[in-house]
C-alpha cells in the first residue's frame, strides 16, 4: 500500500469538534507535527476532511 506524509501546517483552535478529533484520529496533536501513514480510503477520508490544515506529500 502506498504510504503519505501528513504535516499540521495550521492550527486546530477555534475549528470545529469534529476537525479536531479528526487531527487526533490522524496522529497530530501539535503544529507541524508529522506523520507516515498508509494511503488507505479511510485515511484518506479523514485527510479531505482536514486538508485545509495539512500539507501531504507522497512518499
């Protein structure tokens, strides 16, 4: 499986509940924290959902 890194490029204060627990589910809990993950559906679910505080990048 193809794997992406994630990086919180923005902020999770004042988003909604759901965004935040979102960038939880994702692994990121501070500002440009990173992470490797496996481009499954529902990473990538949860990444569309928060893309605008994201940077992704293929690895």
């Amino acid at each position: 499986m193809k794997k992406i890194k994630i990086t919180q490029v923005k902020s999770g204060i004042d988003r909604s509940e759901r965004q935040k627990q979102t960038l939880i589910a994702l692994g990121l809990k501070k500002m440009n924290a990173s992470k490797e993950v496996e481009a499954t559906p529902q990473i990538l679910g949860m990444v569309r959902k928060v893309e605008h505080l994201l940077k992704v990048e293929d690895i």
